[in-house]
C-alpha cells in the first residue's frame, strides 16, 4: 500500500527519487490569532501539476546539497536539509548526496519547500525505516512548517488548526471537473509574517469571516466562482503593485481568481485544458502593456504558466 501518493517515487538499494508537487489554496479565512504564535485558518488546498525533484544517493563522508533552479538555499537553511536533521533524531542516516531540481517557484504560495521536506522524510523513511512509522513522520511534517503534512496526505484536503490538521476534500471535488489553471507569478515576494500581521483590522471582527460551504466545491463550473483568500486583503495593503495586479485580474477575469497561500501567486481557474492555454497567451500579451503602464516590468511580470488538478493514484 502507498501511503504516500502524492509523492511519487523509486527506490533503489542505496538511493532514491522522488517528485514533489506544488499545491494551490481554492479557499483560504483566517480566523483569529492563537495563542501560540500562529493563526488559525481555514483552508482548501489541492495539488497541481508542477513537480520539483529530488534524488539521494548514500555518498561521501559528508552531507552534500546540489540545488539546481532559483529560489531555493543550498545550506542548512532548506527544509530537505531541516527535514534530514529531524530523522536523525531517530535513526542511524550516512552522509547523503542530494540533489534537489527546483520547478516550482519560490514565495509564490505554491508550497516548494513544503513539498520538498515532505519528499525527504519518505525517500528517507524509504531507505531507513522511521521507527514511529506513519506517526512519526506526521510529527515531524508538523515541526517542518504548517504545509508540509498536506503533501504527506492523499490528495486535495481541506485543513484546520495552522493548516496541519487535514480533512477529506468535499466530494465529488470540483464536481469531477479537470480543472486547470493559470499561474501568474509575480517577482514580488510577499513575507508570510507580515501578509497576516497586515489582517489585524479583519481579526477582530468575526462579521468579516466567511464561511467555507462544501457544496461550492461539489458542483461542475460552481466552484470556479467559488474561490477566496482573505489574506489578499492584507497583501493588497501592504504591496501597491500586487494591488494592482489584483484589479488587473478583476477587470479581466471576473469572480474566477485568486490569490494562493501568502502569494504572491494567482491563480485563474478555467474550465478545459484548451481554454487555459488561450489564456495564458493572452495575458502575457496583455501583460506587456500592463507592466509598461506601472513602470515595474521586472518585478511584476516573472512567470505566466498553465497547470492541471492533479489526482495521483491511491493504491
């Protein structure tokens, strides 16, 4: 049985690959500030077809890391490495040769690095047995960062709590529809502290908060319309050019967008596969005009891509 679907993964005697995907956020409240630091949210995450990989070989007399790509530390600060410090803790691991091939871009809200450290707690729980099992690497998923148990789960979930504590997704999800969309992802990078710092006015009043419906995520072409992040409020506070980004997308793309996660991604939900590619040309030729006009080209205009739900296999 595979535990772990949404890693996808091969193992050999003294090494294994693994590909880790991103994630978006469909739906995103935030609900209060908890006593520990953190907040409380409600959110509805899904995984997309866009990979990094990750491959470890027992190697050296040394941890070695290889990052190839933008956006990601080749020291002790990423979270594969945090991730390996963890086992550790546990069992007995040699020097490893990793390699980590980033795809997925960095301070968008697409959870690289979450994905990532997912991905090495099961290659290594693959090649040196975690003695908690299944316990264990949930536990130490929670201690990497909020997202990272989400890419230890199945699929598409909706989670409480800071985002670990993970439910079924409303089925059927998104009505059965192979939903795609576009990705714009600006060079602006948003802090996570400071996108929820910035909400402090919408936390103190529970009249803001809206209430996640399962059915608007049950039904074929209703859940288009059905997307929400109430951190874009505080981003659009407190970075002029991702305000403007946002009225941009109102303008032309009505009531089917959002922000993912603490951005500074948007998504653009559309229907078929056909349907996204003409859009993702179409904005990145409106997006010539639209950067010109804000005199920002270099740091709005990064990326333009398209995306599919992705539904891995559960054995």
């Amino acid at each position: 049985m595979n535990c772990y679907p949404l890693i996808e993964r091969k193992v050999e005697e003294t090494s294994a690959s693994a590909s880790a995907p991103a994630k978006i956020n469909l739906w995103l409240e935030v609900l209060h500030r908890r006593a520990d630091g953190f907040h409380e949210v409600e959110t509805l995450m899904a995984p997309i077809s866009l990979f990094d990989r990750l491959h470890i070989q027992i190697e050296g007399d040394q941890d070695n890391l290889e990052v190839m790509g933008e956006g990601a530390p080749s020291n002790d600060e990423n979270l594969v490495m945090q991730a390996l410090q963890l086992a550790r803790q546990t069992r007995s691991i040699p020097p490893l040769a990793i390699q980590l091939t980033k795809n997925i871009p960095s301070r968008a809200g697409l959870g690289g690095g979450s994905s990532d450290a997912a991905a090495m707690l099961v290659l290594l729980d693959e090649l040196f047995e975690a003695p908690g099992g299944r316990v264990e690497l949930k536990q130490q998923a929670a201690l990497l960062g909020s997202d990272v148990p989400f890419f230890l789960g199945s699929g598409s979930a909706f989670a409480t709590g800071r985002g670990e504590q993970l439910h079924d997704a409303p089925q059927p999800f998104l009505g059965g529809d192979e939903a795609h969309f576009i990705l714009w992802i600006p060079e602006i990078g948003v802090d996570t502290a400071a996108a929820y710092a910035s909400l402090s006015g919408h936390l103190t009043s529970g009249d803001s908060h809206r209430k996640f419906r399962e059915c608007d995520f049950m039904e074929k072409s209703v859940w288009v319309g059905s997307l929400h992040n109430r951190l874009l409020d505080g981003v659009r506070r407190i970075e002029p050019a991702l305000h403007e980004v946002a009225n941009f997308l109102d303008r032309w793309h009505p009531g089917r967008w959002t922000m993912t996660g603490s951005g500074s991604g948007f998504i653009i939900a559309a229907p078929d596969q056909e349907v996204a590619k003409e859009e993702v040309q179409s904005l990145r030729s409106r997006l010539v005009e639209f950067c010109a006009d804000l005199k920002v080209t270099g740091s709005v205009a990064r990326m333009v891509l398209e995306a599919q739900l992705w539904r891995p296999a559960v054995s």
